[in-house]
C-alpha cells in the first residue's frame, strides 16, 4: 500500500504544471512532441505536396516552372471546358438519378411517384449529356490519356475478376481440413513475397518468344514456330488473334487488350492470388461454425452452405480485395515497367501496355513535362475515386458486416 | 438386426470413399496450384545454372545441375612456366615494356569459359601471354605488374605484386576473372619461372553465372544500399510510428480527430499525385544544402532522399494504435502510480508486448522499402545510393540477351527477402491477414 501513498512526484508539483490541470498540459505537450517527427515528415512529403502538386498543375512546367496557365493542362488532357462540363455534369447526373432511385423504399410511396419521374428525367439528361459531350472529348481531349484509361480498364477486368474468383477457390480449399497447410500457405505466398523486379524479368524470360518456357510448351504441343504466340512483343489485341485463329474477321473494336497486356494482366494474377487467398482465410476464419452446424442441421449441402453463409459472409474481404485490386491496377508500375520497358520503351509494344500510372511517368520522366504529369495525375484520382464511390454505392447491401 | 448393421457399413464405406476422392482432389487442385506457384523459381534457378548456349539451344536441364562437369576434369596439374626476358613486344598495349615473358598452355576449360571464349572467336589450345614488369628491378619477387594476353588480346592484368597461391587464373575474354575455367595459383615464382598450379575449381565452377553478375551488374555495392535502405526506413517507421501510435491511442490533447483525420487522409493520397512534387522537394533542398552547407549530393543520389519520405507511413500508425488501445488502463495507471511516465510506459511496458505488431510492421515496411523501384529511379542517377532494385532493372537492359545472367541476378536479388520471409513466414502471413481485415 506504500505506493499508493506515496507522493506524485516532485516535477509535476511546481508551477504552471501543478495539480490536474498541469497534469493535462504536460500530457498534450508529450503528445505533441511525440507526434511532431511523423506529422513533420507526414506534411514535408504527403500532405503540402498534394497543394504543392496542384500548383504544378496549373502552371506549364518543364524541369523550371513556366508560365502560368490555369487549367490549361487539364483541358489538353480532357479537352474544351464545355466537354467537360458535359462529361461530368452528365456522369453525377446518372449518379444522382442511381442514388434517388435507390432511396425509394415502399414507406415512401407518396413521394416515390415523383422521385421516380425526378430519377427517370435526370437519367435521360444525364444520358443526353454523356452522348454530346464524349465523343467530343475523345476527339478533343488527349488521345493517350484515353487510350490508357481503356488499358487500365481492360488490366483491371483481367486481373481482377480472376484473382478474387481463384483466390477465393483456394482459401476455401486451404480451409477444409487438409494436411500440411503451412507448407501449402507458404508455396502460395511465395509470389507475393518475392521482389517484384526480379520476378518480372523472370517472367518476362518465361515469355519470351524464341526461348521461353510457355512457348517452348506450346512447341512441344506441336504448335508450328510461325504460329507460336509473341507475348509481350505481340500489340495485336486477343480479339483480334482469336479471331485470326478460327478465320473470322474481328472488328477493331472488339480487338480487346494487346497480347502483351495479357501476358502482364497473367503475371499480375500469379502474384496476387496467393496474397488474396492470406486474406480470405482469415476471413474464413471469422465466420462462426455454428452457422454452418445449423444450416447443416437443417438439411442444406456444401453448395448451399457456400452460396448462403460463406460468400455472403466474406464479402466484406471480398469487397476490400476487389477495391485494393482496382486501385493497385491503376497504381501499377513497378512489373510493367520491368516487363514491358526495360530496353526497350515505354509502353511497348506500341504503347498497348501503357497504363495511366506508366503514361503519368512518361510524361514526368521521359518528357518532363511536370505540369502535365501532375493534371493527369489529378485526373486519374478523379477516375479513381468515382472509380471508389461507384464500388461502396453498388456493395451496399450486398457487403454483410455482420 | 443383422441388415441392418450391414446396410449402415456399406454406407460408412460408401462415405468413406467418397470422402476419399473429394480428399484427393483437393490435394490435386492444392498441387496443380503449387506447381503453377512455383515453376517460375524452378525456371528462374534452371535458366542461372545454364550456360548462354543452353539457353539459346532450349536445352531444358543445363550440364551445370548434372555431376558430369565437376566429375570428369583432369587430374591437378603443375606447369612450369619459363620466363624469359622479352625483346619484341608487339602486344596491343604500347604503353608498357615487360621484361619478362612466359607460357601458359591452356588445353582444357569448362563449357561456360568455352562458350565465352567463342564469342570472342578465340579457340583451344590457347596460349596465355604472361608478361611481367618490374618497375623496381630487383627481382621476380617484386614485378609489381602482370599481364595476361591470349592471342595478343589483353587478358588480365594485375597491377598489384604477385603474392604466391594469389592468382586466380587467367580472364577468359571479358569475363572477370575467370577462375572457373581451370584455376591457376602460382606457388613457386623465382626470376627465370614461375610454377603454376592447375586446378578445378568446383564452386566456382558451379556458381559461373551468379558470379559474372554479380561482378558486373555490381551487386555487391546495390545489396549493401538496399539493406542500409531498408534498414533506416524501418528504424524511422518504427520510430515515428510507435510514437504517433502512442499519442493516438493513449493520450489526451486539443486536435486530436484533426491530426488523426490528417493521418486518414494521408492514406487516401495516391502516391503518382505527390512523386512529381516530393521529387521537386527533393531537388529544392539539393540546391538548398548545396548553396547554404556546401554539400554536394546531400540528398539527391544519397540515401536521404531514399529513405526519408518514407520514414512515416499512416497504415503504420493506424496498425500500432489500434493495438495500444487494446492495452487495459489498469496497467497504465499502476504504473502511473509508480512513478512511470508515458515515455517510460511506452518503451519499457507498451513496446515488449507489442511484438507481433511490430514485428508485422517491420516485415511490410521491410518488403516495402526492398521493392521501391520507381522512387530511386528518379532521385538516383548514379550507382553510389543506388539499389538493388534499380541496379537489377539496369542489368536486365545491360545483359539484355543473356537470360541466365539476368535470372541469377534476380535470384540474387531474391535471396535476402525469401530468407527473410522463411524465418518468419507466421507472423508474415498473419500480419498481412490482419491488415486485409482492417481494411
């Protein structure tokens, strides 16, 4: 009991920070002082560059900043201002015409008549508007940034899609009771952990058209050498070459993604599915077994038991993957840059693996245009936080949070 | 009675089996996974053990993983080389006039050393030139220079004084040093001969590739800046966070939500918007330290501008502060009582048991800083800082065609985070899963 009684200590019974209400300052004083290295760094190099990166922005910037020109940067890259208002107008219009519709519930039914109308009337306004203003932006805006937000798109719908369905395959095989899951756990990591150049030039060898391992398998398959994919120096799209193959005409514009994307959209798979898989166990693991006992008990089988307990309970991991999927798809750098650049240039072949992030740092490092790397990279946020709004609007409802 | 038991067997077996087969296929789909999980390594390691001829011949299993080449080598050999002063040296070099020369016959190399001898259009039996200089003259013991030359072509050279058993054997064309060709050591030198040893050097032999890379992709140099990059980023991560962390989690003061929605936000900013503005920061303080200090290089091509920006990541924090929370007052306040302030609370109490978090932060951090690639690209031009990430990404384009080169350079660059992981793989794996959870 003698520590009880015994006195505060000395320090804390003099002056200002005397008595409880000392106390409280001293306490925010530590505070700040313990929070001043990260916030300082956090500012230096994360928060003041965002305004700094703005001001870049608006000004033409080549290396030493130039003249000032407002938006200018932003309306190269998505054309006349009208475009724009068009695009944009019309796009929150459909959202706002989605978000009215989907507030409707039945007690509403006075005013569900007229919200509807107001719905179906920003609908078609919206729609109106996206018809005039899109072909015009394509056609005035900056054909690269276009073109790299369709490659960015077509690597998202490949890659995506697939990670989560495989990965979610394999964390419920891992899941039933099954021997040495370490070692299985630690074999379908290995891609994640291992360091994504040196991984990529492995793939790239694997790739590669004369020598490689997957072309040297089709061979032994007895696919004749003129015949033999050209992977990552292929930029025909994989409409058109399967087309090619059963001796049909494709139309260009369902050539789809270049081949070389394809092989990059491949890779980008092989990596994440073992991480995604991590990730869906534990979820796996959240979900309480006497769900499944009750089910079970009340006769439903191991389909059932997936399609109503399973997947909807791990939709929350499934809506987080599918989220950090897309936004690590328009972040990716690192493996197409390795894949697809090096000695060669940005994009190869043919630009059709230029991504946004690869054109933004085409424009930073290869052309130094500062001012325009940083509108575009403005730009792409935008893409990616509709992008964002767009998946939380559409999981609503559909993620269980328990 | 007797049906009945036998009925309710026949249907256990019938389970049982079933049960079987589903088992197996489990374990079937689990192994085609792997397989697909794996074969890039077995391609990776299988191309760095192949020789450029296998590689472009498609040889599927390289000489180099078979006994064949350590086993069938000639016996250890001693050549006597005569020195004998030169009179006419009419070698590609005009600079130097050696004093002595010598023989080396050469019947015999391994299939790498051949196949580089080739490419240089040079073939067996070669005769290694052994020129020596003394610039002191005062004997054998002390030619400080030598010079090897096949077929007139410089070889090698050392500019060193010979020191016996030293001498790895003459460079092959371009290669560096080519010990493991056969090996040379010369254990007995005297004015008019040297005697040289022959041998087979087996690791040497066996690890060929791995060491022309890492020679001249420079390895050495990108594995020590990668691991001091790694290391001070992790050691300014745990730092910043643990702190940050603390006040986040455990103390009372004005602005709180503000500086934590601050830190929320951080999270959000898309690293392609703030590149192009950290880098002009960056180039800012270059010119800033260069024209207040006097410092060259204070921060672009060093490892300031590596590691610094990255010293405080949100995720972090966020990771760390949702675990001191979890920490029950009663402890801190008996240890209040103690006397125990939250300086001493943070490092003596709060840091021992939160080793599972921060451990998981040191593996994604460690990960993390290893990885960076486009960040050095842009505030490294020169090898000094330079790691090995970038260093790789350059050799892929330097040794462009020859792929067993470029994957036992990946393989090198692999090695350190794979180690890493095997060692702790558990709290790896859990750490990865707990962040996906938090979301």
């Amino acid at each position: 009991m003698a520590t009880i009684e015994q006195p505060v200590t000395p320090a804390s019974n003099r002056g200002l920070f005397a008595g409880r209400r000392g106390r409280r300052i001293r306490e925010a004083l530590q505070a700040y002082l313990f929070l001043l290295p990260g916030t300082l760094l956090l500012l230096a190099f994360n928060l003041l560059p965002v305004g700094y990166a703005f001001y870049i922005s608006v000004h033409k910037w080549r290396i030493q900043r130039g003249d000032f020109i407002g938006l200018g940067n932003y309306l190269k890259a998505l054309g006349a201002p009208m475009d724009v208002v068009w695009v944009v107008g019309g796009l929150s219009l459909l959202a706002g015409a989605w978000m009215i519709w989907r507030s409707i519930k039945p007690e509403t039914s006075g005013r569900g008549f007229l919200l509807r109308g107001l719905a179906a009337l920003m609908l078609i306004i919206g729609g109106l508007a996206l018809v005039l203003g899109f072909p015009d932006m394509l056609a005035n805006g900056d054909e690269d940034l276009f073109r790299s937000l369709l490659i960015t798109f077509f690597y998202s719908l490949g890659t995506v899609p697939l990670q989560i369905v495989l990965s979610f395959l394999l964390a419920n095989i891992l899941f039933q009771d099954i021997h040495g899951k370490t070692t299985w756990r630690i074999l379908y990591f290995l891609p994640y952990v291992t360091v994504t150049v040196a991984s990529a030039a492995v793939w790239t060898s694997i790739f590669e058209p004369r020598r490689g391992l997957i072309n040297l398998a089709l061979a032994m398959l007895g696919v004749t050498e003129e015949n033999l994919p050209q992977w990552l120096f292929e930029a025909t799209g994989i409409g058109t070459l399967i087309g090619q193959w059963l001796g049909l005409e494709v139309p260009a514009w369902a050539g789809g993604p270049s081949l070389a994307l394809v092989a990059v959209i491949i890779y980008n798979i092989w990596v994440f599915v073992g991480y995604n898989a991590v990730i869906y166990l534990a979820g796996l693991g959240a979900v309480p077994r006497e769900l499944y006992e009750a089910a079970r008990i009340d006769g439903a089988n191991r389909w059932e038991l997936l399609r109503h307990i399973t997947i909807p309970l791990v939709s929350p991991t499934t809506y987080f993957l599918t989220m950090m999927g897309v936004l690590g798809t328009f972040k990716a750098f690192n493996h197409i840059y390795v894949m697809t650049k090096v000695g060669r240039t940005l994009g190869f072949p043919q630009g059709t693996t230029m991504t946004s992030s690869i054109l933004i740092f085409k424009h930073f490092w290869e052309r130094n245009q500062f001012g325009y790397a940083s509108a575009l990279a403005f730009v792409l946020t935008g893409v990616m936080l509709s992008l964002t709004w767009i998946q939380n609007r559409v999981s609503e409802g559909r993620v269980f949070y328990g | 009675m007797v049906s009945t038991t036998a009925t309710a067997e026949s249907e256990t077996r019938k389970y049982r089996i079933r049960r079987g087969i589903v088992q197996g296929l489990l374990y079937l789909v689990l192994t085609l996974g792997a397989v697909v999980a794996i074969f890039p390594f077995a391609w990776m390691l299988l191309t760095a053990s192949k020789t450029y001829g296998e590689h472009s011949q498609k040889t599927f299993w390289p000489a180099g993983l078979t006994t064949r080449p350590y086993t069938n080598l000639s016996p250890v050999q001693e050549i006597v080389v005569d020195m004998h002063p030169t009179d006419a040296w009419h070698g590609s070099i005009a600079s130097f006039s050696p004093l002595m020369e010598g023989l080396i016959p050469v019947n015999e190399v391994s299939r790498l050393v051949a196949e580089r001898l080739e490419k240089k259009d040079l073939a067996l039996p070669l005769n290694v030139l052994i020129l020596a200089l003394d610039t002191t003259n005062d004997g054998i013991q002390n030619y400080d220079r030598f010079v090897l030359t096949v077929d007139s072509r410089l070889a090698e050279q050392f500019t060193t004084r010979i020191k016996l058993g030293q001498w790895g054997g003459p460079d092959y064309a371009g290669a560096p040093r080519g010990r493991w060709g056969p090996h040379f050591r010369v254990i007995e030198a005297s004015p008019d001969q040297l005697v040289v040893k022959r041998g087979w050097n087996v690791w040497y032999m066996f690890f060929g590739n791995y060491i022309i890379a890492w020679r001249e992709a420079n390895f050495a140099l990108y594995t020590r800046n990668s691991a001091i990059i790694t290391l001070l980023t992790i050691a300014g991560v745990v730092v910043t966070g643990t702190l940050a962390a603390y006040a986040f989690a455990r103390m009372q003061f004005p602005g709180k939500g503000l500086l934590f929605t601050a830190y929320l936000a951080t999270y959000m900013i898309p690293w392609t918007v703030i590149m192009i503005p950290d880098y002009l920061i960056i180039v800012g303080l270059e010119n800033f330290f260069k024209e207040t200090f006097g410092m060259t290089n204070a921060w672009y091509n060093n490892w300031t501008a590596l590691t610094i920006p990255f010293m405080v990541n949100a995720f972090t924090v966020f990771l760390l502060r949702q675990f001191f929370a979890q920490i029950p007052n009663e402890l801190f306040d008996a240890a209040l009582i103690d006397g125990c302030g939250h300086l001493r609370f943070l490092t003596q109490i709060v840091l021992p048991i939160s080793r599972a978090p921060l451990m998981t932060v040191v593996i994604l951090n460690g990960i993390w800083a290893w990885n960076s690639l486009q960040w050095p690209l842009i505030v490294t031009n020169t090898a000094d800082w330079r790691p090995i990430t970038v260093g790789l990404s350059s050799f892929i384009t330097e040794a462009s065609a020859e792929t067993q080169l470029i994957m036992a350079g990946s393989v090198i660059t692999t090695i350190p985070i794979l180690v890493l992981y095997f060692f702790t793989q558990k709290q790896f794996t859990e750490g990865i899963a707990t962040t996906g959870l938090k979301g």
